[in-house]
C-alpha cells in the first residue's frame, strides 16, 4: 500500500500561506487513498471472476488519474524548498537547458508562458532521453498530455487549489512565487538519474 509523504517541511516558504499549503497536502493525500482503495477493489473484482464487469473498467479507467494525481504531487512539493536552491552555474543541466534553448532565460520565458495559459494542469519540463531534447509540456488534468519514456524534472501545479488561495486570478504572482522556492539541485538529481 502507498503511504502519504509528508511535506511539512514546506510551511513557512515565502509565497504559499500556511493554509493553502495544508489543504494542498490534503488533498494529495486524498490520491494516495484514493489510489489505495482502486487497488483493492480491482483487486477483489479479479478475485471474484468479475474483470468484465463495468464496475472493473470504470476502477480501471480512473487509476490512472488517482495514480497520477499522486505521483505529480510527489514531484511537485518535491522540486520545492523553503528557501528554494539555485541551479548551479555549472551544472549539466543548466548546460544542456542553454543547448536547447539558447538561454537559461529562454527556458524560463518558455516554462512560465506554458504555466500562464488559460486551464488546469500541470506544466512540466520534460526530457527525452532518446533524442536529447528537453520539452515544457502542458499536461492536461493528469492522466491526459504526458510524454511517453520522457523524464518528469520541474513539476508545476497549475490547477487552481494551488494558488487560488494567496493569488486569486493572479497566476502570474503564483509563478514567481514558485521560481523563488525550486529547488533545483532536485531538478538536477532528475535528470542525472535519468
């Protein structure tokens, strides 16, 4: 069974109020429930001959959303710090992110117009490890947008339980919040794991 992580470590970051990030926790620990409970009852469903049922597929078609839910959050809070971490000079990542895009800042121009269009989601730098390339993808709900073998390294959370709370409609102040709390010696774990 999955067990909630806790991200506790992340109250006090400039920018998200106590509360907002409270009921943010919350509701990931909803998916993780809720990505417990699918198990089980497709689960008992196969165990009682019964993986034809609607009941199995409805279960079937929604684990990936819960699964998802779950695992971007993780991602999420995960690239997160209190006080956020600068992307070393340096690093290879940052190397290989001004290979691609011609800039650091061109990156971040990119990253930020994907996290400020009009919609709920995700937005997430992506990198394919085949080609070489590294993509900021809007990933529609959870389980709609992904990109098949690529790598997930910054996870935004642009659904509005996000920021709605301290920002209202003002996205844009939400995004400069979270670029002041990325941790990016995450980010750069990421993709040298990859």
């Amino acid at each position: 069974m999955y067990e909630p992580k806790n991200y506790e470590h992340l109250l006090g970051a400039p920018g998200f109020s106590e509360q907002s990030l409270k009921n943010h926790f919350t509701l990931y620990q909803g998916y993780v429930k809720n990505v417990n409970t699918l198990v089980q009852e497709r689960e008992a469903l196969i165990r009682d001959g019964r993986g034809g049922a609607p009941q199995y597929a409805e279960l079937t078609r929604r684990f990936g959303w819960e699964f998802n839910g779950m695992r971007l959050h993780e991602l999420y809070f995960g690239n997160m710090a209190q006080s956020g971490v600068a992307l070393a000079s340096d690093s290879l990542l940052g190397n290989e992110l001004v290979r691609v895009f011609g800039s650091f800042e061109n990156w971040e121009k990119d990253f930020r117009a994907a996290g400020g269009m009009r919609g709920i989601g995700w937005v997430v730098l992506y990198f394919d490890p085949e080609a070489k390339m590294f993509f900021n993808v809007w990933v529609n709900e959870h389980d709609m947008g992904h990109l098949a073998t690529a790598v997930p390294l910054l996870v935004l959370d642009v659904f509005e339980h996000a920021y709605m709370l301290d920002y209202g409609i003002k996205k844009a102040e939400y995004l400069d919040a979270f670029f002041k709390v990325v941790n990016w010696s995450v980010v750069s774990d990421r993709f040298m794991q990859k």
